[in-house]
C-alpha cells in the first residue's frame, strides 16, 4: 500500500466514525443535555461495557505511544489529537495522529 492510499483510508474512516457519532449521539444530546448520563450509557450491558472499555484502553495507549514519540521523535501537535480521542472518539485522534505523525516522520527522513 502506497502512502497516498494509506492516507485516504485513514481520512475517509476517520471521516465515516465522524458522521456517524453526529448522527447517534448529538440528537439525544441535544434533547438530554445530560453528559455524565450520555457518558453512562456506554456501559448499561455488559456487551457496551466491554466495547467502550476496549475504547478506553485504546485510548489510553493512544495518549501513552504519542506522548512517548513526542520526547523521542519530536512529533508534534499530537495533544490534539489526544483530545480529539476524547470527543469525538479514539478513531479521529487515532486517524489524526497517524496523518500527523507520517508527514513529520516523512519530512525529518529527507
């Protein structure tokens, strides 16, 4: 896979989870501005809560491998995307991190 490929993959499924996460979430939010409880939710059964703990964890390592390349690499604006990981979710700070992180890599290389 080329990198003009790779890029566009990660972009258009950062972009799907994107809508889709408007689409299902910010109707209901809008409705019950409740976010604690919209945050709740995620963990009602033990299918959602297994799910939203493996979102969890990811995004935990997410935060740990970025904060690591930064001191060691010198990736930068990756607290962006560790925020990003948080709303709208680990798939956009993830995708965004990975565009972010092959570009730099790509210009420190030359």
């Amino acid at each position: 896979m080329n990198e003009r490929v790779f890029v566009t993959i990660i972009i258009a499924a950062a972009s799907v989870f994107t809508a889709l996460f408007v689409y299902w979430c910010i109707p209901p939010l809008i409705a019950d501005p409740d976010i604690v409880g919209a945050l709740a939710a995620g963990f009602v059964n033990p299918y959602s809560s297994g799910y939203s703990a493996d979102v969890l964890s990811c995004w935990v390592i997410l935060t740990a491998w970025i904060l690591y390349e930064r001191r060691i690499y010198g990736v930068r604006h990756g607290l962006w995307c560790i925020l990003l990981g948080m709303v709208p979710g680990v798939a956009v700070g993830f995708a965004l991190y990975l565009l972010l992180r092959t570009r730099q890599l790509r210009h420190t290389a030359r």
